[in-house]
C-alpha cells in the first residue's frame, strides 16, 4: 500500500510540475511575431521578443545570406554585377545554340555575333566582327582574365568571351552548337576588356 501511496504522489506531483511547465512556457511566448523572409523557404514567424533581444549592430551585415530579410536588421547590398559578367552569364544562356554563319542571335550565332548579342543584353554595343572585337576595347593579359573579357583566336578570327575557372563560351563552327571550351583550345590572339 505505501508503494502504491508513493506512485500516486508522484503522479500528482509530476502533474503539478507540468502543468507549472506549461504555464510558465506558454506565458512565455508572444502574442506577435514578424516574418523572416529566407529565399526558397519563404516567410518564417520570428517571435518579436526574439527580434527585439537582438541588440543594434550585433549581426553583421554581412552574416546575413543575401535575400534573408530580418526586420531591423539591414541586408548587405549584393554586388553589382559587372558588364563583364552579364556578358557572361548571357552566353552562357546560349550554350546548345546552333552554329550559323552571320548569324547574330537570339537563337542563332557565329563567333563574334554571340560575342555582340551577348555585350548586348549587358547594355554594351561591340563592333558586329571579330577582328573588330580584337581591336576595340582594353587589352588584357591572360592572366588577369576576368568573366566577359573577350579573347580572340586564330590572329582575330574567331572570338569567344571568358566565363571563369579557365573557359569560354564560344560558337565554333557549322555543325557544332554554343558551347563551353577551354581557355587554351586554340591558338590565342589576344584578350580585350569592355
């Protein structure tokens, strides 16, 4: 019988001690929360109590992923792309194009026409040829590349446009589409920054 006395007890007691742990968890949560947003979850509820402990300044910037938005907390700006790299990332948005001779997009390209169209949606107008790619812009040394430089090949023939990690997008030839190929593949003329 004291054995099951001792049970009942701590039944009762555990059951008090609970719901003490309740009351003191659910006072302790706020009433409001603001939104959080963070790309690709979406809008998450922070508890304003939380937000509002975080002291001005203790989050850097910069600690914050781009595109998480923390009310009272300012973003870092992203970086502005470069023309360079808008070339770039718009010739790399034709890779599996066809090869046309003279032709300068949208879904179409010789060598220097993808080299034009793709200056183009970066907001820049480059001469139509090759050799005039070759002989327009900043030159630039092979080793201080940078997405959207524009490198030429075969004496100024034939051009392409850096994109990073040693390759260029280039349109090649008839029968081959747009395509990514290293730096060295071909005989290089020199480099040219817009």
């Amino acid at each position: 019988m004291a054995i099951k006395r001792h049970a009942h007890r701590a039944v009762a007691a555990g059951a008090v001690g609970a719901a003490t742990l309740s009351a003191l968890l659910l006072s302790a949560v706020p009433a409001t929360a603001a939104p959080v947003t963070i790309p690709g979850v979406g809008n998450v509820e922070v508890p304003d109590q939380i937000i509002a402990a975080i002291p001005k300044g203790a989050i850097p910037p910069n600690v914050i992923p781009p595109g998480v938005v923390v009310p009272g907390i300012s973003p870092t700006p992203a970086p502005a792309e470069s023309v360079g790299q808008r070339a770039a990332n718009a010739a790399l948005s034709r890779v599996g194009d066809p090869y046309v001779y003279g032709a300068s997009g949208p879904n179409a390209f010789d060598c220097s026409g993808l080299v034009k169209w793709s200056y183009a949606q970066a907001g820049r107008d480059l001469p139509r040829t090759s050799y005039g790619q070759l002989s327009a812009g900043a030159p630039v040394g092979l080793n201080d590349l940078q997405p959207g430089d524009v490198v030429s090949y075969y004496g100024g023939s034939h051009s392409g446009i850096y994109v990073g990690n040693g390759n260029i997008v280039h349109a090649s030839t008839a029968g081959q589409p747009v395509k990514v190929a290293p730096l060295h593949a071909m005989p290089i003329a020199g480099a040219r920054r817009y």
